[in-house]
C-alpha cells in the first residue's frame, strides 16, 4: 500500500517537467527566444516577463518539496542504517541543490549573471552529487530489503551516469561555443534530474507518515525543563 508521502517526489517531478516546457513555450509565443538563431538555455527562457515571473514561482515551490523531499530521505536512509555523517552529507548536498535551484529563479541571468551561475552550479552538480552519495553509501550499507523492484538500483545508477556524461558535455560544448547543443544537452539534465527526484516515489511507498515530537529537555545551565525539538519519526506502512 502506498503511503500519501509517495506523492511528494512524483508531484515534485511533475511540476518541474511541467512548468519548465510552460515556460519554454511562453517564450517561444512572446519571442523573447528565437528558434531559428538557436536552441535556447532554460535560463534564457526565463529571463523575461512575463515567463520570468511564472519561472521565480514555479523554482521556488520546486525547492521548497525538494527540501522536504531531502528531509525525508535522510530520515529514511538513517533507519536503513547509513552513519550519521553520511547521511548528513547526503543531506547537505540535497538541501544545496534546492537552495541553487531558488537561486537560478530569483536570479534571472540578464540581471545577475555571477549569482545566477552560483545556483546553477549548485542546482546541477551538486544536485547529481547527491544521487551519486546515496547510491554509493546505500550500496555500501547492509540494510534490510529496499521498497521496489530489483531494477530500481541499476535505474538509477544508468541516469546518474548518463547525467553526468551529459553535464560533461554541456560545460565541454558551451566553451567551444557550440551553444545549441549545449543547451539541448541542459535541458536533457534537467529532465533526469527531475526522474531521479520522482524516483523516490518506490522508497516512500513504504511510508505510512510522518511525526515530529516536541520532549522537554534541560537546559545545562538553568536546569529548567525547556521544549526539545526530537528527530522526525517516519512510520512504515504494513
């Protein structure tokens, strides 16, 4: 039985896919890009109003299930028993990702460039470190069955390589200035990225919910009961 955090990751996948094209075609139809000069950067699509405005929201909501989605898998991956400071790695990666990816939104290339390149950095490479950091530490991790088919590993581990040869080759092109292609191949990145999100709907199909306590603790100094906020508890669907 599937749990309603399933729908996160697959929702997260959705609205990305969904509003970058909204945003494509927007600036397809108002001739802020022109496709008889070229293929153009999701960047470039959004760098005017009004898709600018439509691509600030749609990155920022993006970010925001992102960060959550990346909560929750830390708690998952603690209680499949990947170390603590892995895991809090993994974390750290996943929350810079979605902190870039706000960035590139509110950050239009035209009118900040230098910041704009930070959150696009942060918002790829980053973001497929964080596939790759779980891929190598749950791999490494004796943890009891994971949710899913068989083949959801190997899945997984086939887009990371394929993301990273095509981000390999998006930086390579754009310096020879072969810009269109570069372009096709950022746009290809950013829809596997988008897959691996969503693949996270099979590991939270186990999940039945989430709670977070409030414990009272002492404070060392004053000795007064004061409210402890405790890790989250993700509860398994039977």
């Amino acid at each position: 039985m599937w749990g309603y955090l399933s729908l996160l990751p697959a929702f997260l996948a959705l609205w990305g896919t969904a509003g970058v094209w909204t945003v494509f075609a927007l600036a397809v139809e108002n001739r802020a890009v022109n496709l008889t000069e070229g293929f153009p950067y999701i960047s470039r699509c959004g760098s005017y109003p009004p898709q600018s405005c439509i691509f600030s929201q749609l990155l920022n909501v993006g970010a925001a299930m992102a960060s959550w989605v990346c909560i929750l898998r830390y708690h998952q991956l603690r209680d499949w028993g990947v170390g603590r400071r892995p895991n809090q790695l993994i974390l750290g990666t996943g929350l810079l990702c979605a902190l870039g990816t706000s960035i590139v939104g509110n950050f239009q290339e035209k009118n900040q460039k230098p910041t704009h390149l930070v959150g696009a950095f942060l918002a790829f490479f980053v973001g497929l470190l964080y596939f790759w950091l779980q891929l190598w530490f749950c791999w490494r991790v004796k943890s009891p069955p994971q949710p899913g088919a068989p083949w959801i590993r190997p899945l997984r581990l086939g887009l990371c390589s394929v993301c990273t040869v095509l981000m390999i080759a998006m930086v390579a092109l754009h310096v020879l200035k072969l810009r269109s292609v570069s372009a096709a191949c950022e746009w290809a990145v950013t829809m596997l990225l988008f897959v691996l999100f969503g693949l996270f709907t099979v590991d939270f199909s186990g999940l039945d919910g989430c709670t977070l306590e409030l414990r009272p603790c002492r404070s060392p100094s004053t000795r007064v009961a004061i409210p402890c906020l405790q890790q989250t508890q993700l509860s398994q669907a039977l």
